[in-house]
C-alpha cells in the first residue's frame, strides 16, 4: 500500500528521484509542488456570509530537451496512488521528450548552485485561533463605521480573506520550500445618486495573520474624506465620477489628471 502524501515537504525524496530519473534522458528537469487553502468572509449591509477557499495541490514536472520545455501536471496529493501516477508521468514526459526530439544529450544545464532550505513567515496571530463569530464580528463592527459616513451611502462591504500557499521547488541542486500565509481586508461603499452609483474603496493585503485582519484608522479616514468631498459638490458628481460609456472614436489621446483625480479624454 502507497504512503498517503499529507505534508507538502514530504515530496522532497520523491521529487529528488524522479529529476535523477528523467536527467538520464534529457539535459535538465526540474519538479514544482504547490498547496493553497484559507477561507473568505463577506459583509455588507444586505447579507453575511463566510467559506472556505477550495484546496488547491498539485505538481508540474518540467524537462527541457535542448531545444523545448515540456510539462506535467498532476493534481491530487491526497490520494493514495499519487506518487505512483506521478511516477508514471514522469516517464510519460520523458517518451514525449524523446519523441519530440532530445538535442545534445550531453549538453549542461547550469541548475544553480546548490541549496536546501525552508523559508516561512509565522502569523503574529494564527487565523486558526480566532472564532468565525469573532471574525464575522469584527467585519460588522468596519461595516458599520463605513455606514456611518454618509445618507448617500447605500451599501458598505467589508471583506476578510486568508490564503496559506505552499510551495516546494526541486532540481539536481536545490530543494526549497516555502511557507507564506497572506491576510487581506477590504472595505467599499457604494454611493448613489438618482440613477447613477459610485463605488469607492480601501484596503490591503499583507503576509502573516489575524494581527493585520484590521485596517488602520487613517485608511478609514481617508474614505470618509472621499465620501464628504463628493457630497459637497453640485448633484452632477456622480456623473464626474462615472463618465456615460461610449465608444471612443479611432486616434491619439491625451489624458489629463484633473485636481480631483478623475482621468478625462481630450
């Protein structure tokens, strides 16, 4: 019975192997393994919802003929025969190689120099730790104070995601693998006016945990600045903001950056 692959890392001997393997054809081979998974959380003023991010693994085994690059790609590290399909990929790849034609079999491909390490970046706060009903409340409360900003505001949104990927690269001279856990945040209102909407944001996205799952109350200010500029002008703002869609007549243009930031053709 197959060893199970449950660790990324555990690939390495596996991996190792099959270059050495399809190096006796082709000049260079090289063999990419990756993993992502996290969760997203959504609220705004009509609904919340939360999910998981699908799990995404695979591996991509590369050969370069002399000539072309040629790949592999299996999904499924999970699976009890993986390593064995994979196995039989690589031999599939290596026949596809020979077929299409391996140019100066003796010919040395430079696969850096040599090096084994891990690389990670460690959350301050594990996303793991926090309760959804925590995370979702922490949403509501961003919700809230982007509600507060303006009666012309007619939803707020506020969107919490967290992926960890993984990845382990190996060739005749290298294994690396690397760890990075990112926490994204983003708030946005829409503003209306009659018939017309305008939709303004903030937000970003940083690697580690739940310590950045908050945005800082500067960028907060800075929205609500943008929501009580555009309610001080005339009632054709929101025209400014959203310009009637037209198709552009063929030529050259100038774009000229106007003091309220808005793009116009000349």
């Amino acid at each position: 019975m197959e060893e199970v692959i449950m660790i990324l890392k555990d690939l390495r001997p596996l991996l190792a192997n099959l270059v050495a393997e399809m190096e006796k054809t082709v000049p260079y081979a090289a063999a990419l393994a990756q993993e992502s998974e996290g969760e997203r959380l959504w609220v705004d003023s009509r609904e919340s919802r939360a999910e998981a991010l699908e799990r995404q693994q695979g591996v991509v085994l590369t050969v370069f003929t002399g000539r072309i690059f040629l790949e592999y790609a299996l999904s499924g590290l999970s699976d009890p025969d993986f390593c064995s399909r994979l196995s039989q990929g690589a031999q599939a790849l290596v026949k596809t190689a020979v077929d299409a034609g391996v140019l100066e079999p003796g010919l040395t491909i430079d696969p850096g120099t040599p090096l084994t390490r891990d690389f990670a970046v460690f959350p301050v706060v594990d996303p793991a730790e926090i309760s959804l009903p925590d995370k979702m409340a922490d949403l509501v409360n961003l919700r809230d104070q982007l509600q507060s900003g303006d009666p012309q505001v007619v939803n707020a949104t506020a969107v919490y995601s967290q992926l960890v990927s993984r990845e382990l690269f190996v060739n005749r001279a290298r294994s690396l693998y690397q760890e990075l856990p990112r926490v994204q945040i983003v708030a946005q209102i829409v503003l209306r006016q009659d018939q017309r909407t305008a939709r303004l944001h903030t937000g970003h996205c940083y690697q580690g945990g739940y310590e950045h799952a908050h945005l800082a109350p500067e960028k907060i200010d800075r929205l609500r600045d943008r929501i009580i500029w555009a309610s001080r002008w005339p009632r054709p703002w929101l025209t400014s903001l959203i310009p009637r869609c037209c198709r552009a007549r063929p030529g050259v243009f100038s774009l000229t950056m106007k003091a309220n930031w808005l793009l116009q053709l000349k």
